[in-house]
C-alpha cells in the first residue's frame, strides 16, 4: 500500500520534503483540497510529486453516495428529532448552499479515489488540506485497513480548526439577533401592526411565500412571484366562506416592498415580521444559544457511508459550529405560533425545499391547529444534489412534514420516489404555477447559423456559480466569432461577483451584461444558453433554445437537467467552447427540430400547464368532498 501523508501545515510539510529529498528523490502523487494551501503546488512538483487529478464519478456512483447522505442525516434525524432545534439547523435540512456536508463529503470522496487509485510499491501520496473532520473518517478507516497513514499538523490546530469554526457560527448568531430586531421594527414602521384578533371571523386560508418589488404592479395589483394565479384561484373558489391571506419574507428593496403591501386591492399580503417582537427574537436567540452549549446533538455510534465510518465526521463537525441554526428560519416557529393563535386557519400553503424554516413553520402552526391541512409546493426544481428534498426512511416518523406535497409535474415526482422515502400518495404532480406562462409562446424560430454566435448565460445569486464566471471569461479571447451575454440574478449582480474575482479580471470586447431586458429579450437573442444550475435552463428549452451545462465536477449534479441529454451540451473547466458551438451551429434543420422537440417534451412533463383542475388540489379535503356532493 503506498504511504500515505496527511498535511495540514504547508510550512511543515515543505520541510518535511526536504529533508526527504536530500536523502532520495520523492517519487509518488499530491492531491490540494484545500484552496489556500495552493501556493504548496509549486514545492510539491519540485520534490518530484504529480498532481492527482480526480476522476469523474458515473451517475450509480452519485446514486451511491446520495443514498448513503441521505441515511446518514436520517439517523442523526432519528436520534435528534423530537428536538425543534435539530430541524432548524442547515445541517439537518442538507441544502447544497448552506449545510456543511456537501463540501466534507467532497474532500472525503476525493481523498478516498486517491486513495484508492494508489498503487503498491510504496509510493508517497500526500493529501493537503482537509478539513479535521476528513481527517477522522481517514484516521478510523487507516486503523480499520491497515493504512500507513501519517498526519503532519501544528500542535493544538485541531483545536483551533474547532475554535474558529464555533467562534464563526456564535458572531453569526449574534450578528442575526440584531439583524431581525431591525427587521422587525422596520416592517411595523412601514406596514403596520396586527391586531389580536379582527373583526373578520371568517377562517383564512394562509399562503406563506417570498416577494420582490417587481411582484408589486400597477394600481395595486399583486402578482405572487412562486405562486402565480393561486391566491386569485382561491379568493374565487372559496368566495365570502374564506379569507386568503398570503404571509411574506420581503428580498430586494424591504422598505418599498413593506410600504406596497398596505396598497395591494386584490388580497391581503402581510409581512411575517409584524407577528414577531423584538423580544420573540432574543428569546429564540437565548433558546439556540442555551440549548447548543448545555447539549449537544447525538451522533449514531456508527454511521456507514460508501464502506466507511463517518460518525466522527458528523461529531467534528458539530464541534466546530456546524450545529448552525439560522435565527431567522428560528423565529418561524415563534412566528407560526403567533399567526395559530390570531386567525382560524382554514389551510395552509408553503414553498418546499427542504428549508429549516420550513420545518419549524409547520411545527409552529401545528400547535394551534394538530390536524391542519398544509401543501408544501415544490416550485423550483430539483437537481441531484437538491438533498434536502429527498427524506429517508428513518426520519420521516419525527420531521414535521405538510399533509400532502405537490409537484410542478411528473419529472419532479418521479425524481422524489427515486431518491426519497416519502410514500406514493404523499406526492402528487399537479402544475408549475410559476412558468404557466410558458405555454403562452411557440418555440422561438432559429436563428440564422452564420455571422456571430451569442451565448446567453445565466447566472444564479450564489458565489458558486464563480467557477463558471471565470470559465466564461477565460474562454472569450478564444471565441473570435462568439459574444457572451451575462445574465446576473437579482439577489447577486455581476458587478458583486466580479468583485469576488479581484481587480485583475478583464473583460473582452465579446463578453456583455445583460441590463433591463427580459428574459424573453434574452433568449430571443441568443443562439445557447450556458448554465450551472438554474431553472431559466428548462425555461430556455421550452423556447426552443439549446443549453450548455457547465459542470464544476461537484459531487452530486447541480444541474436541473440531469436526466436529459437531448438538445443539451456539457462542459467543464479546460473544455474548448468553440468545439460544443461547431456543432450546434452545424446541426441539419431536421436534426435540430428533432431535438428541440424531445427537449420540449421533457419540460412539458416537468412544468405541467395550469388549470382551475389542478390548482384545486390545493384546496382542503373537506371542501373537495363539497364539490363531489355538489
């Protein structure tokens, strides 16, 4: 078996190498996972080592490792669950931004691959960088395989690694705490409180949902951005029996956003602030602190994933802060309690991701209604690694779930069967109130192939998405007769991310931002649609437009895509664009009509159209059972 180093001192591990090469030339391989300890690169390659590329994993293998993620969670899920807090924490929802685990298990599958692809004959292979926790999965299963496995580190930097982390998630704690008492001042000034209880006895049927100012259009009108035409649906189904009232989290501009509130004519749109006081806020914040430093959350004696042990994994993690419960997803709870108490709910509807506020919603209302029917509406889609929308077996007896979830189609519904453990009738595919207005258009006609190519690329309002940034402008130069045009988010523009990159980033006369245009504007435009992860992908698809992967190499997929390879490309950093765009542009008419068309067929099964037929599925059982009588 080769010797196996560990480094997580560079300056250490410089020497050690030295001092090696002074006695024989160090023949083996080195793998940096890590990205601050890539000034070691050049060291390493004059002692005489390779960099170890990774090999890309086959899609049983993602399958493997997204089982095994979700079983691990789920027994921690198990042992934690009857906790609020467990299901308020980033770890135990497993979102692919905000959980820690995503990028550990990536360190430790690269290291393992490494590992394995080693060959006897006493070879050196070094590992630099890994989190401590990497480290003690490696450790248990070096003492388990025999493994000639050394660590070079500082004394007490594992210590340190555990001080900084926990020191990171405390002055986030804090740094929320006076966040959300201005929030909640802020959104009384502006809006207006709630009374205990109005004069309107009516029930209501409660809608909880995320606004922008853009949902704020003329003489008051009011276009939900996640639900589309469902409150109207409902004011018109329910008529004078019900109120619907639609609970919100502003993003963007707040204050515009609180003041429109107030003036919208067709519905009632509260922000979910006014329920809180600033005293609900240091409650829950004495809640979380009090109840991460008296007790901690159990781990599994054993927990397998892929052949290993990574129960110390899970425990470093906790130790080192993981354990991070966003006070605003918190304060849901406290919210939810508030809102049971002043209105007869009727039902409930939510966006479903697997959030932490999520869970801690439902619980909330559930105090003051146990039976309440609540819809959680997946509403975006659902990539590989969209782990949090996938439950085991093990967990779904204590995590607080809605009475029913629905889908925005088949696809969807199918990819939660395959990868998740809620039961058959749980899940049910109704329609993609978002993106009706898709339906609307024709596929775009294509463009003529000769002249400029333009790639439309989209972006999402994350710093993930950089790798992809700088692919782009890495490849422009290269692309003599390709223009690129940038499409930032609205959350994160392109501005922002350029300054994630440094002052050196120069952009190239073919490479654009788009501003003030739609998203119709855009793609009419473009010739392909290059993406990492965002929905406007399907979107692009169902216009007839092809679209371009870029694929990071993460460990699960993020692409929405990721069933489908028909009118679709990929590509990763070194891939020559100009190769992918020769053969889209030479693609035969027929072919291409062809393609787009089983591109368009998949996205029709994945945003089903909208309809009053299936948009009554979102109302309660017992006013379904009138409709039947009736």
């Amino acid at each position: 078996m080769a010797s196996i180093v560990i480094a997580l001192s560079g300056f250490r591990l410089h020497r050690r190498l030295l001092r090696g090469r002074k006695a024989s030339p160090t023949k083996g391989y080195y793998l940096i996972l890590c990205d601050s300890f890539q000034r070691v690169d050049g060291p390493l390659k004059e002692c005489g080592l390779q960099p170890l590329p990774f090999r890309p994993l086959t899609r049983d293998q993602q399958d493997a490792i997204l089982r095994d993620y979700v079983e691990a969670l789920g027994g921690m899920g198990e042992l934690n669950g009857q906790d609020i807090r467990w299901w308020a924490t980033n770890i135990a929802s497993k979102n692919r931004f905000t959980s820690p685990m995503p990028g550990l298990l990536n360190s430790l599958i690269r290291s393992l691959d490494a590992i394995g692809g080693m060959a006897d004959g006493g070879q050196l292979l070094v590992l630099v960088g890994p989190p401590w926790p990497v480290v003690k999965v490696l450790e248990k299963s070096a003492r388990r395989l025999d493994w000639d496995l050394r660590v070079i580190s500082w004394p007490w930097s594992r210590f340190v690694a555990r001080l900084l982390g926990q020191t990171k998630t405390w002055m986030g704690l804090v740094r929320e705490l006076a966040v959300w008492i201005f929030r909640i001042w802020e959104a009384k000034h502006y809006f207006g409180r709630i009374t205990p209880k109005t004069e309107d006895k009516r029930p209501v049927y409660l809608i909880k949902s995320f606004v922008y100012p853009s949902a704020f259009l003329d003489k008051g009108l009011y276009k939900d951005p996640f639900f589309g035409e469902l409150p109207q649906f409902l004011s018109r189904r329910l008529g004078d029996t019900a109120n619907i009232q639609t609970i919100v989290i502003a993003s963007g501009k707040r204050t515009e956003c609180y003041r429109k509130m107030g003036d919208v004519r067709n519905g009632r749109v509260v922000p979910l602030e006014v329920y809180l006081h600033w005293r609900d806020a240091v409650k829950g914040f004495i809640e979380v602190a009090w109840a991460c430093i008296t007790k901690t959350f159990r781990v599994p004696e054993e927990v397998p994933f892929l052949g290993h042990d990574i129960s110390g994994l899970l425990r470093e993690v906790i130790a080192s802060g993981g354990w991070k419960i966003p006070l605003g997803h918190y304060l849901h709870f406290a919210a939810a309690i508030r809102i049971a108490k002043n209105h007869t709910i009727l039902a409930c509807t939510l966006t479903y991701e697997g959030n932490p506020w999520e869970r801690v919603f439902i619980k909330g209302l559930r105090q003051g209604f146990p039976d309440l029917f609540i819809v959680g509406y997946q509403h975006a889609v659902i990539p590989q690694s969209a782990a949090g929308m996938f439950l085991s077996h093990q967990e779904r007896c204590s995590i607080p779930l809605p009475s029913i979830v629905v889908t925005t189609g088949r696809v969807p519904a199918a990819i939660m069967a395959r990868y998740g453990a809620l039961p058959h009738e749980h899940v049910r595919p109704v329609c993609a109130l978002r993106f009706g207005y898709l339906y609307d258009f024709s596929p775009i006609p294509r463009r003529s192939i000769q002249g400029t190519f333009f790639v439309l690329v989209v972006l999402e309002g994350v710093k993930a998405v950089l790798p992809l940034v700088k692919y782009v402008l890495s490849n422009a130069p290269k692309c003599g007769n390709v223009k690129f045009r940038i499409r930032a988010h609205p959350v994160l523009s392109f501005e922002r991310l350029l300054s994630f990159l440094g002052r050196d980033v120069e952009m190239y006369e073919n490479v654009e931002v788009s501003h003030g245009r739609s998203i119709m504007e855009d793609l009419e435009d473009c010739d392909a649609v290059l993406y990492w992860g965002t929905t406007v992908a399907l979107e692009a698809l169902m216009l007839g437009r092809p679209v371009i992967h870029f694929d990071r190499g993460d460990l699960l997929s993020y692409d929405p895509l990721f069933e489908l390879d028909a009118f679709k490309w990929r590509v990763s950093d070194g891939t020559d664009l100009t190769s992918i765009v020769r053969v889209i542009r030479d693609l035969p008419d027929g072919e291409y009509c062809t393609l787009q068309g089983r591109a368009r067929r998949y996205v029709m099964d994945y945003f089903r159209q909208t309809d009053d037929h299936a948009m009554s599925q979102f109302l309660p059982p017992e006013v379904l059972r009138c409709d039947t009588r009736e």
